[in-house]
C-alpha cells in the first residue's frame, strides 16, 4: 500500500506485507481497492491480509491473516472493505464464514454469517423493502446480510458459478439489477418481504448487456454498462436496449454529471454523453500508455488513474456549458506524464513530479512508477 501527494505524485508512505501473489491471466498484486474513512485505511490484499492503517502516516493499527480460515480464490481476493457503522466488513468465505465484520478501532470479529465461498465482488450496503443490508456477490450466488448481525436475509442463485464479478444495483420499486459475462447477462428482479420469508420475482432476462469486471451505471432512470467491451444503455423498465457503440475493452466507467467517463482497457480516457437516444462521444484523451483494468477516481477536478505500470493525475476543467469537453487541450500533459513514467523505471532517481501550464484545462498531473 502506497500513499501519494495527490498533486505532486510525491510518495508520502509505504507499507508492506510479506506476500506475493500472481497469476498467469491477472498478473501480479492487489485486485481490491483501498476504502478511506477520516482517519483510516482500510486495505484488503489478494492473499487475504486485511490491514487498517493510519491514513496519515501508514502505520499499521491492526491486521488480520483471513484466509487462515479457507483456501485463496482461484484469482485472488478481490473484495474492497466496507466500512460501515464502525466495521470493517470483507467476504472470506466458507462455514458461517463468507461475510467477517471487524470493529474498525480494534479489529476485533464483530459477526460473521453465510456459508458460501468467497467470489470477486464487494458488500453494499442498500435498503430494500424498507430494510437496510449488506449485498455480495460470492460463489453462485447474490446473497442479502443483515446489517447487524450478518445472519443470511436471503440469496438468489446465479448460473456461471464463481468464475465471474457482480456488482449489483438496486433501483427503485424494490428491484435489483445484476449482470455477469460469459455469455449469461443480464437479469432484474424484485424483492419483497412479508414477516420473516423474503421473496424474489424475476421481471426479465437479457443477453444484450454482460458485464464482465467492470460497473454499471444509473442515469436518469437507464443503466449503462460495458457490454463485453462496448458501451450499451439498457431501460430497465423492458429489458431493451436503447443503443449499443463504441469499443473500450474491459475497462471501467464513472457517471460525472450527465457524461461517462470511459477509462478505457487501452489506456485512454472517453467522455460519453449519457443519452437515451444514441451513443455519441464528447472528447478521447491518451491518458495512460498500456493495458489499463483499474477503475479511476475522481474527486473534483482531480482524476487520478493508474495501471500496474505508471499513474496520472488529472486536474479537470469542469465548465457550466453542456458543450465544453473536460479533456480540451490536455493531449501534451498525459503524453508527457507517460514519457517520465517510462523513464522513471529506467532510472528511478529522477524526479518524476511535474507541472504544466495552470491555464490548460488538464492543469496539474504526476507521473510515478507503481510498486
């Protein structure tokens, strides 16, 4: 885990366990996504060491070895912590096992419920039915947590097994929403409950939206997604879809505003108009120089994204005119970062932080080789 200065790209520190995990498809490294909370970090690596860090200063306030308990998932953990409600919340897996929630403050087992191995997904929380819980995707299956507790609410069986990564949405009127590669797509369901039985009716089935790792996103009432690589607008009051164009490959995507933001599996980065009528981009930016699966992250106007092998950070131009681009006249700054990265790892002396002109609309970046 490392911690950068968000507008120099200057390391501030580092912590490190003694693990390495690789795979021949996935490559090497972490898989989950750091969660922040005021004062903490909360990291979960992909041989299951979940860590909670000081956020100013990394150091280790407490840590636990989950998979002690059961066997690494074929691709690793790939799980980002929940924090909620003063826990830490993971999938592990197994026996009374597949949901562990840890105090926050001391790391001490809170609850632990379900009994299905681990899969690739993240808890949620949502209110469904007027009752909030926590949703995860883990082997086969969408399972519902109570918050309190982690007793098993309910859970719904999915086709292609483990081998895949849903992140479900919950729409209004009770419905969720979920989707998976591999052929399978799409499926949105209701859920209502009646004293102490929970029930599931399934509205409609599509093949014409699969998410294979990546989110979708709810805009106006539509869902888009990266259907197999092409960006698709699905109404989920039918099940149709609206449009389909473009192609990103497995990246990732962010709603900011009335636009998508597209972090594409190439490495460049793709404003869309979120439209119900039609796929049309609004600006292309080569921000990053290879294959890229990681999600961005935007805090406003800076968007740092990264790979396994360089990061940028982006200061946007955020304009009141429906028109203007964010990417406009930034092309320079991203090549330019992309070129120090690649010369950091030839000579990792140099002094990879950097500034362009204040006036352009990519305004300040870092360029630093990842660990």
């Amino acid at each position: 885990m490392v911690s950068y200065d968000l507008l120099t790209g200057k390391e501030r520190w580092v912590h490190t366990d003694s693990t390495r995990f690789q795979t021949i498809l996935a490559g090497i490294g972490p898989r989950a996504t750091p969660t922040v909370d005021e004062s903490r970090v909360c990291t979960y690596g992909a041989q299951g060491h979940l860590n909670c860090l000081d956020l100013e200063t990394g150091r280790k306030i407490w840590g636990h070895r989950t998979l002690a308990e059961s066997d690494v998932p074929d691709h690793g953990i790939s799980c980002s912590p929940l924090l909620y409600d003063g826990a830490a919340i993971v999938s592990v897996g197994g026996q009374n096992n597949a949901l562990v929630a840890f105090e926050a403050e001391t790391g001490e087992v809170r609850w632990r419920g379900g009994d299905s191995d681990a899969g690739y997904s993240s808890p949620a929380v949502s209110r469904i039915s007027g009752r909030k819980q926590i949703l995860i995707f883990n082997d086969g299956q969408l399972a519902a947590h109570d918050v309190g507790n982690g007793s098993l609410l309910w859970s719904e069986p999915w086709p292609n097994g483990p081998e895949c990564v849903a992140q479900p949405i919950v729409l209004p009127g009770d419905r969720v929403f979920l989707s998976t590669g591999y052929g399978i797509g799409s499926t949105l369901f209701r859920v209502t409950h009646a004293g102490r039985r929970w029930e599931r009716s399934v509205l409609w089935e599509t093949p014409r939206m699969k998410l294979k790792f990546s989110n979708a996103v709810v805009h106006e009432g539509l869902i888009y997604g990266l259907d197999d690589g092409i960006l698709a607008c699905l109404d989920p009051a039918t099940g149709k879809r609206q449009w389909k164009g473009g192609r990103y490959g497995h990246g990732q995507i962010l709603l900011v505003g009335d636009r998508i933001l597209v972090q594409a599996e190439s490495g460049e980065l793709v404003l869309v108009e979120a439209d119900a009528s039609r796929h049309r981009e609004v600006a292309r930016h080569p921000a990053l120089s290879d294959k890229t699966w990681n999600n961005p992250a935007l805090a406003a106007p800076y968007l740092p994204v990264r790979n396994h092998r360089e990061a940028i950070c982006f200061k946007l131009a955020f304009e009141p005119s429906p028109q203007a681009s964010a990417f406009r006249t930034g092309t320079r700054s991203a090549r330019s970062a992309a070129r120090v990265a690649s010369q950091h790892e030839r000579d990792p002396t140099m002094n990879t932080a950097a500034r362009v002109d204040a006036s352009e609309a990519i305004g300040t970046w870092a360029a630093v080789s990842i660990r």
